[in-house]
C-alpha cells in the first residue's frame, strides 16, 4: 500500500511539474466557463447603426433617441440620401440602416394616415439582422403606444418595413459557410501541420532529415508544401459546394477569393509550424492546434456570437483572430460584391500576420531541430 500511495504521490508531483499538463486541465475549462458565463451571448448590444432622416421632424428625432438610448443600438453615421445606404452596408460600417420618409411626423400625428419607417439589415449576418430588426421594432412600436391619449386604444400608427440586405432569404449557408470554411482550413493547414513535424520529433527521425543534402528551409517547406496543396483544395471545394448546391452567390471576384484563400492557408500553415516549435510530442501539438486556433475561431471571430456583444476586452481580443478577418473577406466578395479597393485593410492584416507567424515560427524552430 505504501508503495502504491507513493506512486501516485509521484504522478501527482510528475502533472504539477508539466506546466502543459496543468494548462489543459485547468486552463481550458476555466476559459470555457468564462467565455460562455460572461462573454459568449447572442444577445446584441452597441450594434452600429445608421440613420437616414428625410423627415427631421420631432418623432423621428424621439424615436431615433429612443434607439439609441436602448443600449442596442449605437449612431456611426447620419447618411444624407438614399443612394448612400448601400455603400455603408458594403464597407461593413453598420448593421442596420434606419430611414424616416418625408412628413413622417405629420403622417404620424394625423389619425387616418399610417407613417411607415423602413428598417434595412445586413442579413449577410442572419441571425444578427433578425435580432436587430426585432429589437428596433419593439422600441418603434412602443413609442407608438406611448404617444395615444390615455384611455383610449392608440389611434396612430407606424408601420415598420423590414428588408434584408444581400440575403433576403435569410438562408443559414450564407452565414455558416464563410466560418466553415475557415475553419476546415484552420484544421487541416495549422493542426496537421503541427502534429506531423511533431510527429518526426517525437519519433526522432527529424535528426536523420538534418544531415540529408536538403537544407533546413527545403525541409521544412517541403513538410508543409503538401498540406499548402490540400488545404486550398478544400477551400474551393467549400466555395464550389456553396455555390453550386447551397445556391450562395459570387457577386465579386473570384481570383481575389482564390486569392485571399491562399493567403488564409498560408498564415494557417504558419501557425502551425509556431505550434509545432512549442510542442515536442503529438498530442501536446494537438490540444494546443485545438486551444490555441479552434475554439478562438468559434468564439471570437464573430462566426457564431457578435463581436459587438462581447466585452471589450474580448472584442480586443478578437482583433488579432484571423480567422475574424478571413470571414468578412469572404462574406465581403462572395456576398455583397465587393472588391479590394473595400477589403485592403483585413488582407494588408493577414499579410503582417503571415509573414510574422513566418518568421516567429522559424526562428524558433531551427535552435530546436539543432539540439
């Protein structure tokens, strides 16, 4: 029995020892908790809203304030005509476009005529649109009640005209393949990428690969090259499968989605070579690849939960996520039509990171093999 309680004394000792050991046992269910208790909520807060005020009357103005005393909604622009509401959908600036007709107070004060307010949503984010939309007609009717002489049933009205942009449907795929996509690229280019060379640590084969006539870097970009290969397959697979079967449109260019897949698998790749110079063993490469890059990419790209709704320091967090910038690529070209001119800046941010995940990632992985 002593024997037996020493031994385990020692795989006691033996886990506290592996800071590793300690970070997956109690780091990923303590985030877990974090994330989904506070931070992982689908409800919207601060969501970016413009408004388009022909009426400029009192109840326009009251509504407007009423929004945006919410705490849904937050003011970004006050657009001058029509034609400038599609634009502001296409740079991502807001989310939902609220517009007051001429004589919208007078219509609203008179009780044989019904005001309308127009509600325009980016529906490129389904569920996000179907939120927004909900929440300002409840403010909208409200207010309505508000405003009827007491006792007796509100005879004004105002008849709320939702419309939803670039997904009229609100069909899911337009939503869910952009984030699919980024993360079967993720697995396959960052986690296998990492588990294989790995892989030759642990097995003690990467020593006999060094003393080969190939250099260090033909080495290491020959390992990672088919993987490179692979992963843009799967990414025009997902592409081709979303338009042909799902019936997702590709209103922009497709070498530039070809393009920016490329540049994604790329920086994936890169990731995993980082994960792959932390990591001595496979299953150490693989619960890191799974930490480290899956769930971020569920969590905190703004796939599933808004990015809005999160507190700020998440919302910081989610500026570095590639995969944050990958998806409104995506969603950018193939949805709203838009080109490079409008999605310079995310692809300028997947290049920084590229090429410094490249060079991290070498840099500490040559000292290593040369042990």
């Amino acid at each position: 029995m002593k024997r037996f309680l020493a031994f385990v004394k020692k795989e006691f000792f033996h886990i506290l020892r592996d800071r590793r050991t300690l970070l997956i046992l109690f780091g990923m269910p303590l985030a877990m908790v974090l994330l989904f208790g506070f931070a992982l909520t689908n409800e919207i807060k601060n969501a970016k809203i413009a408004v388009l005020d022909l009426d400029h009357g009192p109840h326009s103005r009251q509504i407007t304030d009423r929004l945006l005393s919410s705490g849904y909604f937050q003011l970004i622009q006050n657009l001058n005509a029509s034609r400038d509401i599609e634009p502001a959908f296409r740079r991502g600036k807001v989310k939902l476009v609220v517009v007051f007709p001429p004589n919208f107070s007078q219509d609203f004060a008179r009780n044989d005529t019904e005001a309308q307010v127009q509600l325009l949503a980016d529906a490129s984010e389904q569920n996000t649109a179907i939120s927004l939309t909900n929440y300002a007609t409840n403010i909208i009717q409200n207010y309505k009640s508000e405003q009827a002489p007491p006792g007796t049933v509100a005879p004004m009205q105002i008849d709320v005209q939702p419309r939803m942009v670039f997904n009229p449907e609100l069909r899911g795929a337009f939503v869910f393949v952009p984030g699919v996509m980024a993360m079967v690229l993720l697995l396959v280019s960052a986690l296998m990428t990492s588990v294989t060379i790995a892989r030759e640590k642990e097995m003690g084969t990467m020593e006999v690969l060094m003393v080969s006539p190939l250099s260090q870097l033909q080495i290491l970009f020959g390992k990672v090259l088919p993987y490179l290969l692979l992963s843009f397959i799967n990414g025009c697979v997902i592409i081709a499968l979303g338009v042909f079967l799902l019936g997702i449109p590709l209103n922009g260019s497709l070498l530039l989605l070809l393009a920016e897949t490329l540049l994604f698998t790329f920086l994936s790749l890169s990731l995993g070579l980082l994960i792959s110079t932390i990591a001595d063993t496979q299953l150490v490469a693989m619960f890191a690849s799974l930490l480290v890059l899956l769930m971020p990419t569920i969590f905190l790209s703004g796939f599933i939960f808004p990015i809005e709704s999160m507190p700020r320091f998440l919302q910081f967090v989610s500026n570095i996520i590639p995969a944050k910038y990958f998806i409104e690529i995506v969603k950018g070209i193939m949805i709203k039509g838009i080109g490079l001119d409008l999605l310079w800046k995310p692809t300028l941010l997947l290049l920084g990171m590229s090429a410094f995940l490249m060079a991290v990632s070498l840099r500490n992985l040559k000292p290593r093999l040369n042990q």
